[in-house]
C-alpha cells in the first residue's frame, strides 16, 4: 500500500460506514408499527367481528401495520401491551376486563399507548372512569338498523376528508350518555337526525350536531404525571357489508394510521416508552397472547 491510495481507501471506506449507519437510523425509526386488536364480547356478540378482523389484518401489509387478534383478557399485561403502538377495541360488550386488565391498560395509556375504538367498543367497560374518557363517551343506545345520512363536519382529518360531506351508510346511529367534547375530543362526523327514525327515548345530551365519530390528540384516559397518546373513535361498522365497503374501510384505517403517527409510541419516535421496539431487534415473547384471525366468539 503506498500513502497515496492510503487515505482513498480510507475516505471509501467511511464513506461506507456512514451509509450503513445511515441505513441503521432509517430501519430503527420505520419500525413496523403493531396494533392489538380486541374484540371479546360479554354480551351481545355481533355476526361481522371475523369479517372486521380478517378485512383488517389482510390489509395491514398494504398500509405498514402488523395487526394481532385477541380475545383473551389475560393478554392485558403490562409486558404484552408494551409491544404494541395502538390497543383497538371492536364490537366489544360488557364486562370484558378484570381488574387487573383495567390496570395494565391504564398503565399503558399513562405510557403514551395510542387507542382506537370501533363501534361497541363504546358499550363495554361502562363503569370504568378512564375507558369512557380515553374513548369519549358510553353508547345510550341505538333505533333499528336502517339506511341514514351521515355528515362530515370536520375534512381536515384523515378519516374522513376523502368523504362526500353527505355519505349514505346503513349502520346503528349511536346516542351516547355523554357528549365526547366534554373530554376535549374533536367531532368529525356527525348524525343526520333528519335522515333516519329514531322512536327511543333521549334521556342524556351527548351534544349537538349528533356525534358518531371523533379524535383525541391526548387521550383524556390518561392519569396525571402520565403521557398521554392519540384515540379515534368511530360508532360505525355494525354489519358485515360495512367492512367489506372501500369507503368504511378507508375512513377506519385512515383512523388507526392517524392514531399510531402519534409522537408517544415507537411507531415515530423510538424512545416511546410502548410498541414495537425495532425490526432490527429480536421481538420478545411474539404473540404469545395472539390467536389467530375470525377466532368464533
Ligand atoms: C339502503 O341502502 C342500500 C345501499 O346502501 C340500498 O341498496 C337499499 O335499497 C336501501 N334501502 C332502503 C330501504 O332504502
Ligand atoms: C407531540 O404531540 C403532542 C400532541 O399532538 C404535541 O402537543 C406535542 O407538542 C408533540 N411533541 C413534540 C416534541 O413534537
Ligand atoms: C419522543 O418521546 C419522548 C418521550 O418518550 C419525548 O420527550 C420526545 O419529545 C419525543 N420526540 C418527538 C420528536 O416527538
């Protein structure tokens, strides 16, 4: 070697290095974001939660999501949750939490865990404080299935700017025992009352225009001295066909993609103290709590 080609070899050679420690940095900070789905029922259980998960799952490559299914209870632990960037609850109905499951997931939303909710999601858990708030309100209940006029009050947000500012659905129109932007959620679409029969009768004010779906940029679930994530909440998607309609499914990943570009998971910002910690790592305990998709209820 003569001291001339000595320092090329040495310039190519950090110049190497310095691409692979680029690589490094890039392949850390795009960890694929996880999301737990759950979807245990204690009451009434609805026909299209295998059609909700498996349309979910089979679409989580094309958006960079990696989905895990579960209807165990027992998979609330604080070292479960920690690997995963949102926790989503689907369909769900009544007690389906023990009291050290409630624990885990508070503890999980102190951490900056994001949380997603979907349908009945807002009728289970109905007398835990910092569930309802982390959602935004308990479901009332609903008139019969029918056709309605949904509209979209706020098309700044992902979930819904695609949408006409009219959109016919045939889902549940949800009332609710509270109105959500008392916890400071943001209301993107809202009942079309006019659209639709509704014969119950209205015993709480969930405010005014009718809302059925909204986020939270910090999720009011959250204790204090706590790191509060993102949730997103839509009561839409009771029958089977909503989950195999593109616009449906765009308005709910759209959600679930809004809630993990959170600041407080892993998903964006590698020091997040929950989700998946980095492809590059070994993951721990994979899946251990994980079954496999359209489990029968
Ligand atoms: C309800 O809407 C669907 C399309 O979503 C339509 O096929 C059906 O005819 C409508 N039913 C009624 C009773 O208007
Ligand atoms: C993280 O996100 C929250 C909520 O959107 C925001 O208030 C905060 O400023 C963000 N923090 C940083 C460091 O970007
Ligand atoms: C990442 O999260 C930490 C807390 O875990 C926070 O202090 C920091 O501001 C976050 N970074 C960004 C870019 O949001």
């Amino acid at each position: 070697m003569t001291p001339t080609t000595f320092p090329v070899l040495l310039q190519s050679y950090l110049l190497a290095l310095l691409v692979v420690c680029a690589l490094v940095v890039v392949c850390q900070s795009m960890s694929t974001p996880k999301v737990l789905i759950y979807t245990a029922a204690a009451e009434y259980v609805h026909d299209s939660t295998p059609t909700a998960v498996s349309s979910l799952t089979s679409r989580g490559p094309r958006i960079g999501v990696e989905f895990s299914h579960t209807e165990d209870k027992n998979a609330f632990t604080d070292d479960n949750l920690s690997q995963f960037d949102a926790v989503m609850f689907m369909h769900n109905t009544g007690e389906v939490l023990d009291d050290n499951g409630k624990a885990a997931l508070q503890r999980y939303f102190n951490k900056g865990g994001n949380f997603i909710g979907v349908h009945s999601a807002a009728d289970c858990l109905r007398t835990t404080e910092f569930f309802n708030k982390q959602l935004g309100a308990h479901f009332d209940y609903h008139p019969e299935l029918q056709n309605a006029t949904v509209s979209i009050v706020d098309n700044t947000h992902p979930s819904t700017s695609f949408l006409p500012s009219q959109w016919n659905v045939r889902d549940e129109m949800y009332n609710f025992k509270s109105d959500p932007r008392a916890v400071g959620a943001k209301v993107i679409l809202v009942a079309n009352e006019a659209s639709y029969v509704d014969d119950g009768e209205r015993k709480y004010d969930h405010g005014s225009p009718h809302p059925l779906a909204w986020y939270q940029n910090q999720g009011a679930g959250v204790q204090s001295g706590g790191v509060a994530g993102r949730s997103f909440y839509t009561s839409l998607g009771h029958m089977s066909e909503a989950w195999q309609d593109d616009a449906f499914m765009t308005h709910v990943l759209e959600g679930v993609q809004w809630a993990l570009a959170s600041n407080t998971t892993r998903a964006f910002n590698e020091t997040g103290q929950v989700g998946n910690p980095s492809t590059s790592t070994t993951s721990k305990g994979s899946g251990s709590a994980t079954n496999s998709a359209g489990t029968p209820a």
